[in-house]
C-alpha cells in the first residue's frame, strides 16, 4: 500500500524489483501480480524469487512469465511440495507397501479414497533450476518440478545460502563456496 502511495504522489520510479525466499518468494510473486495492475506507465518491474513454492495453476505460472523468474535449486523440497505432490508421493508409498515384496508396515495406511485429489500447482513464471552449485542454470520447465525427489538433500538444498553461493558464481565465474550448513547425512 505505501509503494503504491508513493507512485501516486508523484515519486519517480523506473524500476521495481520484488524478489523473496521460501514463503517469502510465494508473498514476492502475490504482490507482483497485485502490483501490475496498479503500476504507472513507465515503470517496469521484476520479481525474481528463489526456493518458491508451487503456488499457482498452469495457466496462472505460464501467464507471469515476462514478470517472474523463479529460481530451484537442487532437490529443495519446498519448490516441490504441492498437496497434489504429496499425494503422489503417499499413493507410490502405499503400492510399494502393498507389493508382496514390502516389509509389514502396520494397519495405519492412508485410504487413498479419501485424499482431496488436489490439482496441480506449479512454481510461478520462468523457472530455472540448478542440480549443482556450479553456477550452472537450466531451464527444464515447471513440469520438472511436479515431483517431490526425497533426497538426504531436500532440506538443506533449500537454505538460503546454497541460493546465494549458486547465484554468486554464475555472476563472478567463480566456484560456489562451501555450504555453510551441512549437509544431513
């Protein structure tokens, strides 16, 4: 509300850039979208976020993708984790289980019946993801994402830091430094 007074009374912006991690990217791309309706002509702007969560539908993620960047790195589970997910994930568990070959896991299973059967969700506007921290981005589209990987490394792929070391070595053409947290064995 106060950055759209002060497009109002007459403060001189060219450029806005919104960006944000984890939840807060999901709050970046929500003001953006708000925010592009109400900007004066002349302003441009960019949200450009990192570790995001899928927050919207197809047609939604697809329509941002001129205002949006979104950043995935690794096997962060956050940039994965949509209930439609994890209701794939629960249903791959529960047949495994169901296999003759599956250890006796108890009575307690999920009743797939029951799940919402939630649609798909997708990380907003042009995702790049990248598997290392080289410095190298690709660009394989949201679809990649649609799969919740359980990796050793999904929660600690999301800190922030494996973000900015990935980020600062694309820019400086340097090797990433190493990660400050470890990683969970």
């Amino acid at each position: 509300a106060d950055l759209l007074k002060a497009f109002k009374s007459g403060v001189n912006f060219q450029r806005l850039l919104i960006t944000g991690h984890s939840l807060g990217a999901g709050c970046a791309v929500v003001a953006a979208l708000l925010l592009a309706r109400e900007l004066p002509t002349g302003v441009s702007m960019r949200c450009c976020v990192f570790g995001c969560p899928p927050t919207l539908d197809a047609r939604l993620a697809a329509s941002c993708v001129d205002r949006v960047t979104a950043l995935s790195y690794g096997a962060d589970c956050v940039t994965r984790l949509s209930v439609a997910n994890l209701e794939s994930l629960t249903a791959e568990l529960e047949a495994d289980a169901a296999s003759p070959d599956a250890a006796e896991v108890g009575s307690d299973m999920i009743d797939l019946e029951k799940l919402t059967r939630a649609p798909p969700m997708f990380v907003p506007g042009r995702v790049l993801w990248a598997p290392s921290g080289d410095g190298m981005w690709c660009e394989p589209g949201r679809e990649a994402l649609a799969e919740l990987l359980v990796l050793k490394t999904m929660v600690s792929d999301h800190l922030p830091s494996n973000y900015l070391a990935t980020v600062a070595a694309r820019l400086h053409n340097v090797p990433p430094p190493a990660p400050s947290f470890p990683k969970i064995a």
